[in-house]
C-alpha cells in the first residue's frame, strides 16, 4: 500500500497562487495514478483533477481547467497540484489520493475508485 500526505495549503488573497504537494511512502508510487479532490464546508467532496501514473494524462474538472495544474514526480514520489488565479469559491480542504493501477495512462475521477487518501490540507482564498 502507499501512504499520502499533502502539504503546501494555507491563507492567500484572490488572485494569489498556492502550490500543494502530495508526497507518498510505501509501495512504489509510480505504479499509482493521482488525484486531487477538495471538499467545501456544507458541500460534498468534489473531483478536481487527475493524472495517471506515467504523467503523459492528465483531466481536469470543468471548474478548474486552465486554472490549475496537476504534475507528478515519480523520482521524488510527489504530486503537485499548482494553483493560480485563486478564487474563493475554491477554498476547501483538498485531498491527494492514489490508486494502484496496472495501465500506465488511466486516469481516474471518481472518489471511490481511489483507495488511499491524504488527511487533507486547508486552501482558504480571501475576497
């Protein structure tokens, strides 16, 4: 199994940018395919983007398209989720998590499919 733990959240004006990292132990994490959710207070837990485990896919939620950017490093076992022009209709916790996969090109959006999840970091975006 893999264990993830995110990082890189915290307090940043509209318009400003934050970078998460999804750092990963355990089983080989270039096996796994990634995603990001993120979960808003009263709201459910949301798909934010993914990328598969050898980096050339990646998907994006409507919402965050162009906006954000998912990357992985498989020789750091990192994810990355870059953030820019922040809004604060994007302030949620947002959750890494992986899945083990056999094909190097799925992706996968639904929070379900994923079996290891990160404690989630806070990302608040002030107006």
């Amino acid at each position: 199994q893999v264990h993830v733990v995110e990082s890189g959240g915290g307090l940043v004006q509209a318009g400003g940018s934050l970078r998460l990292s999804c750092a990963a132990s355990g089983r080989t994490f270039s096996t796994y395919a990634m995603g990001w959710f993120r979960q808003a207070p009263g709201k459910e837990r949301e798909f934010v983007a993914a990328i598969s485990w050898s980096g050339g896919n990646t998907y994006y939620a409507d919402s965050v398209k162009g906006q954000f950017t998912i990357s992985r490093d498989n020789a750091r076992n990192t994810g990355y989720l870059q953030m820019n022009s922040l809004k604060p209709e994007d302030t949620a916790v947002y959750y890494c998590a992986a899945k083990f996969t056999a094909v190097p090109g799925a992706i996968f959006t639904a929070p379900d499919e994923y079996r290891y999840w990160g404690q989630g970091t806070q990302v608040t975006v002030s107006s």
